[in-house]
C-alpha cells in the first residue's frame, strides 16, 4: 500500500467532538498543524487548548459547513494562517431519530445541508487548493450506513448515501484529469460519541448506538491511517464489513431483519428522550467531547482495521500456519 508524505496542515469540520476531535488530536499528536471548523466557539477554544498541548499549530474557526459561502472563507483563512492544506477531513453531521412520517421537512433538509452538502462545500473548498498544486487528501467520514440504511435515521442514511455517489463520481472527474489528489472513505461502525446525548430525537426512548460499539479513537486511527495511504476505502470495525457485504447479498433479508430489531437497537429503555437536547439547529455547548455515555460497552481494539491495514504481514501468518498445518499432517502421515 502506497504512503503519502506526512501531512503538516489538516482541517477537520465537526472537530470539537466526538470522531472530530479525536481526530484533531490524532493528527496533532502526530506533529500535524489542526485546523478546527465547528459552531460552537467556545467549544472550538476548548477542543484547541486540548490539541495545543501537543506541541503544534491550532486554528480555530466557527463556521456552519452547510454555509457554502463560510467554508470557503474559511479555507482561505487556514491557508493565509497555517499553510497550504495537505488532509480536508469531511466529518460535521446532526441526525435525527424518527420515523420517517413524524420528520417535519425542515429538519430533513437541515440534516441533509449539514451531513450532505457540508461534505460538499467542504471537497470543494479543499480542491479548489488542491488541485493548483496537485497534491491533497481529502478524507470523508462515512459510515455503513451509506451502503446499508436503518429505520429512525432517514436523512442520516440519505446523506451517506449521498457523499458515497458524490465521491465516486469526483474520483472518476480526478482520474480523467490525472490528478495526484487523493480522495478516499472510511466507513465508521457504532461509536461511543456525543451524538446518541444530543441529537434531535423524536422516540419514546434516549437514542442509543447498536452494538457492537467502538471508541471514537479507533475512527480517528483510521482517518489518520486513511489520510496517510492511497486506499479508496476503508471499512473499520467486523460490523461494518457484515454490514455492507450482506446488503451486497441479501438486501431484501435485512430490510426484514432491521424491521423487526432495528427500532428497538436504537432507544435506550432506560431513558426518555425528553431529557435530552437537540443540536440539530443549535450547537449543545455543555457536552462537547470525545466520548458518549457508552464507555462500559465500547471496545478501544479493532483488530479487523489492524488486519485490514496490514494485509501483508497477516497473508504472510496466513501462509506461515498453512505451511506448519501441511506440514504436521504430512508428519502423521
């Protein structure tokens, strides 16, 4: 797998939580100069106080990615501040969980602005840059629901859907012109992020990820490794694989499964959803961080990604046991 050279300035939109902000800290602990998009201004000073302490460069700009007009200023910003733009990482979003019936249109076109558009005023801003030079990576922050949808989560899986046809249809755009600069997807299994404590839900119950869970450190491992490697996809975590690969096979299958098991796996019995916010307009200051509520229930490994990103080494086990097998058998016989 070809390497790209070490990146020095990165831009992370949704960066003062959860998969975002891990992320800045990944690539700031690797000696990479963050740039942090979010709305939130108070809480893009905390996120850059964390990432500071690594030792780099930190800039911090509120902005509304589904503001075409603000991105770009943006972008212009980073570059006049820090430096030509090496990673565009493509990661703000808001959901919402409910039917699709009880969605008032206004939300859905605001989760679609958001989760959809801002990854493409976000690609656009970055190529822009990039291409003069003809060097970049740009990283979307998918997920498998952008090959396998769920009930409660509509527009969400719409817009995942959405950045996967716009991204393949940039890539092949890139292909024609030649050019050097790389765009790939790493579709994220269930995290343990601030998502499931402030998203607009409209439920009986306190929204809640479906096992198996992963901690958000194990999506910034991946964006980093993504960032750092001419791979067109990364699927991280066995969930996601089964997933996309079963939906490859046996659609019809799982849109039955996920009638009957997919409402249930996303509510928390425990909890009423009336005691939680919404970001979905406005940002939720108090509960920016890495982390959820799922601490207990979420794996920090993901040995899946490590054999994924290690292809080599694992078909060289693979060859290694399959010679020791062989061999034993022929001993005993």
């Amino acid at each position: 797998m070809t390497s790209i050279r070490k990146p020095k300035t990165v831009v992370i939109t949704g960066a003062t939580a959860g998969v975002g902000r891990a992320a800045a800290l990944e690539f700031a602990r690797h000696g990479a100069d963050v740039a942090l998009l979010a709305r939130d201004a108070d809480a893009l000073q905390d996120t850059a106080q964390e990432v500071r302490a690594a030792g780099v460069r930190v800039l911090s700009i509120p902005v509304d990615v589904s503001d075409a007009d603000a991105v770009e200023a943006a972008a212009g910003s980073i570059e006049s501040r820090l430096g030509p733009i090496d990673v565009w990482v493509n990661n703000a979003m808001v959901t919402a969980f409910a039917p699709i019936g009880k969605l008032p249109h206004e939300d859905f076109a605001r989760i679609t602005d958001v989760t959809y558009h801002g990854f493409v005023w976000g690609t656009m801003a970055a190529l822009k840059r990039m291409t003069r030079r003809d060097h970049g990576v740009i990283v979307q922050v998918g997920s498998a629901l952008a090959y396998r949808s769920i009930p409660l989560q509509a527009a969400y899986c719409g817009a995942k859907h959405a950045i996967r046809g716009f991204t393949d249809a940039l890539r092949c755009e890139l292909h024609h012109r030649k050019s050097h600069v790389h765009v790939t997807m790493v579709q994220m299994p269930a995290l343990n992020t601030p998502q499931f404590d402030w998203a607009e839900n409209r439920m009986q119950h306190a929204a809640r990820p479906v096992a198996p869970i992963f901690q958000p450190e194990v999506a910034a491992r991946a964006i980093f490794w993504a960032a750092t490697h001419r791979r067109r996809e990364v699927w991280v975590g066995v969930s996601s694989i089964k997933a996309i690969v079963a939906n490859q096979w046996v659609p019809g299958l799982l849109d039955r499964y996920l009638g009957r098991k997919g409402v249930d796996a996303q509510q928390d019995a425990q909890m009423a959803s009336a005691t939680q916010p919404s970001n979905l307009w406005k940002p939720v200051s108090e509960l920016h961080r890495v982390h959820g509520r799922f601490d207990a229930q979420a794996s920090s490994s993901n040995p899946a990604f490590w054999l994924d990103t290690h292809r080599g080494l694992a078909a060289l086990g693979v060859a290694a046991l399959t010679t020791l097998f062989v061999g034993v058998i022929r001993r005993r016989t």
